[in-house]
C-alpha cells in the first residue's frame, strides 16, 4: 500500500450537541440520586425521635429496653396529674380533691434513657404537701422513664388513654425548662412492621427553651378594688396613708428587686384603676392568664387593737411552710420588722397556715383560689360560681399572702415609712430564695 506524501488526515470534529446531551444526562441523574437521597433523610427525619437521635436510632434504643427491660417489668396505671408552682405530681386515679390517691406518699424515679447509665435513677416523694413532688425546674434535659416504688417493688408507669401534655418551669439564668408528659405507643410504633412498644409507656421529654411569652411571678398589691356598692375599695386607711397606695408602692418595689435577676413579673394592678379579683376579667383570671407558677399578695392594714401588730404571712394547708419561711426570715433578719404576737404551735413566728374550713378548704380566699385543682379552686360556696372556670385547671400558682403589719401600731407605722426600702428588698430576696436563684446574696 502507497502512502501518498501529501495525505493530510481529516480534523476530527467535537459533537457538541452530543456533548451537551450527556453533561445534560449526567446532571439529571446525579440530581435524581441526591434527590432519592435526600427524600430517604427526610423520610426517616419524620419518624419519632428522642435525645437527638434519628428515627433509627430511636427505635433501636426503644426496641432494646422493650427486649431487656420492659418485657419482664411491672406496671402501673396513671391516670391523672397536676401542677403547683414547679411541683408536678402524678395520680393513679382522676385527682379528686376530697379523696387520698395510692401514688400519694409512695416514691417515683425518674431515669433518663439518653444517659449512660441506666442506674442513674432520680428519686422524687409524691408527699402530701402540694409543693413536694417532682421539681421539674432541675432536670437535666431528656427522655425519662418513670418508675413508682410501692409495696417494695417497682412499677413503670403506664396510660391506657394518650398524653401529650407541656408544662414549663419559671425563667432561670436566662432559659426555661419545658416538660412533654408524654404517653402515646401509637406514635412510637407508627410505620414499624414489629411494634416497638407493647404497653403505653409514660414519658417526661425535658428540653430548654431560651424565652416564651409567659411570666414567672404575680405580685398583687391589696385593695383598689370595688366594694359591693360600686365604689372605689381603697383598702385600710390611718391618718393620711392609704393601704391601696402602700402595697402598689410595694409591689413595685419587689417587681424591680426580682426583675435584676432576670425574672418575669406580673403586676394585678396600676394605682389608678380598680380592678376585682374575682370577676371573669378580675385579677385572678389575669393572674392564671400570665401564666405565672407562684402568686404573692401584698397587705398593709388597720386595726382599733392593739395586740394586732406585726409581720404575718400564710400559707396553704396543702404546701409545706417553705416559701413563707424564706420570706420571712429575710424581712426579720435584714431589717426590724417585728412579727406577730399570735402564733399557730407549727410555725417560726410571723408564719402561719391558714385556717381550714370544714377541714377541707383554705380558709384564705386567694391562696386556695390561685392554687387550681391542687387547693380546691372554684369549689367552695359563692366561688363555685366566681371561680368555675378554674375548678378543673391542673396548674396553679403556689401562693403566699403576706401581711406586713398594722399602720396602727406605732412600731409598724415607723418601721415602714423608714426603712420602705430594705422591707421591699428583703421581700424580694426572700423570694429568690425560695426560687433558688441566689437572693441571699
């Protein structure tokens, strides 16, 4: 074969519609890869999860304590719950006011399964005492199992109805803890070929918030409301002192003093316009709207006797005595407020546990009627009509009513015009502490 020595080879030409084609080509399908990809990631993102594990891992953990632990586990129903203050107790039964729940007096504990250890169990008493139960405001946040020790041996807690419920504590150091009650195995097992769980598990779900649109305290200063007549309550009055001036200048005071450490507080009242408390737009309603999770209400009063005099601050027959305590061992030991003459057998002077009336209820109008279902709200004679719509509510507000003293009595009268300052201070720290946010200091 002759190669000719003036063959020159044809250029070789790019198609470039071609081209174009397959770049077109690879780019759908790379998009319809990523696009299958990520439809698989949302898929398993809508499953439940818990401690910011995906839906698989959720189900893994859950299938491994129904394998491990739950399967050879005893149960107990819950039926009911309610909350006072930051105190959430739970009831075996419908909580009825008037009747003894079997969980009451009986220990429950608490595990967080995202932890490591399933040992780490935190042990709440479910007492009496309104304010003692679990304290929801110190959980670390998580997934909790709940457990109840009765007649020496251990229970999970389980609901044949669904719960989803939340409930949040007041505002500390800037965050707020929030609490899912949280009872739904059809939810969990949604989607599973096998069923994750076998009984309806009762779980706390403890995350933290960093703001919500509610308050954390009620301060309600006495008076300026209206008399039966329709005309303006000032409330006790001597010489040219008012007691509706008196408190509003304190509620103030006391209001500033908690809002330095970052608390949220709720005034019933301006000192210009009366307000009811027991009306449908009237203090308490308001007070239960802000929702607040304790209630303080100021006093400054008249007496024509001379043994009335002094510091006296209540509390309910359902709480213990310790946010009345912290209060007043602030006010006598900061400045020289003198308590009261009287004294109840129970309590440190200037500390007292309202009177009970037909041994059931507050014999203090707004310490039961602030407390929700816990106190007996909107069940006692006329206030089954004032307070109805607050007979069934399962959070209240865990209140105190603190009468400063006698403007009759001439130690009082001085000691509050003198030292205003120091009394609303001491008020305000006795609070903190109770709330356990340094007020001491």
């Amino acid at each position: 074969m002759k190669i000719d020595p003036n063959y020159v080879p044809k250029e070789r030409r790019i198609n470039y519609k071609v081209v174009l084609l397959l770049i077109v080509l690879a780019l759908g399908l790379s998009t319809f890869i990523f696009y299958r990809y990520t439809q698989s990631l949302n898929k398993e993102d809508l499953g439940f999860k818990i401690c910011e594990l995906s839906s698989k891992e959720t189900t893994q953990r859950l299938s491994n304590l129904q394998e491990t632990v739950y399967n050879e586990a005893k149960f107990i129903e819950m039926k009911d719950y309610n909350v006072y203050g930051e105190t959430l107790k739970l009831y075996h039964e419908d909580f009825d006011f008037l009747n003894h729940d079997i969980f009451i007096g009986n220990t429950v504990f608490l595990n967080n399964i995202c932890g490591l250890s399933v040992d780490e169990k935190i042990p709440y008493l479910l007492s009496h005492e309104a304010d003692i139960g679990i304290q929801f405001a110190k959980l670390e946040d998580g997934f909790y199992e709940v457990e109840i020790l009765k007649d020496f041996d251990f229970h999970y807690l389980i609901s044949t109805a669904n719960f989803d419920e939340v409930i949040t504590a007041i505002k500390r150091d800037g965050v707020i803890k929030q609490v899912r009650i949280f009872a739904n195995k059809d939810l969990i097992n949604q989607n599973q070929e096998t069923p994750i769980l076998i009984e309806n598990m009762l779980y706390l779900e403890v995350s933290t918030l960093e703001s919500n649109d509610l308050y954390d305290i009620v301060i309600d200063p006495a008076a300026l409301n209206f008399h039966d007549n329709g005309m303006t309550n000032y409330g006790h009055f001597y010489g040219d002192i008012y007691e509706a001036d008196e408190t509003y200048k304190m509620a103030v005071a006391v209001k500033e003093n908690l809002e330095a450490k970052g608390l949220r507080v709720y005034l019933t009242r301006d000192n210009e316009n009366p307000i009811d408390y027991y009306s449908e737009t009237g203090r308490i309603v308001n007070a239960y709207n802000s929702g607040a999770k304790y209630y303080v209400h100021l006093r400054f009063e008249s007496s024509g006797s001379s043994i009335d005099k002094g510091l006296s601050i209540l509390y309910s027959n359902k709480s213990s005595n310790r946010f009345a305590t912290n209060i007043a061992k602030q006010l006598i030991n900061q400045t020289q407020i003198q308590t009261s003459p009287y004294l109840d057998g129970i309590n440190m002077a200037g500390v007292y546990q309202t009177s009970l009336i037909d041994n059931m209820y507050d014999y203090n109008d707004l310490i039961r009627e602030v407390g929700g279902n816990t106190t007996g709200a909107g069940n006692y004679d006329i206030f089954s009509n004032l307070m109805a719509m607050h007979q069934d509510v399962k959070e209240g507000m865990y209140g105190v009513d603190i009468l400063y003293g006698y403007m009759t009595d001439t130690e009082d009268y001085n000691h509050w015009i003198e030292n205003f300052d120091a009394i609303a201070k001491a008020t305000a720290e006795g609070i903190l502490i109770q709330l356990e946010l340094n007020g001491g200091e």
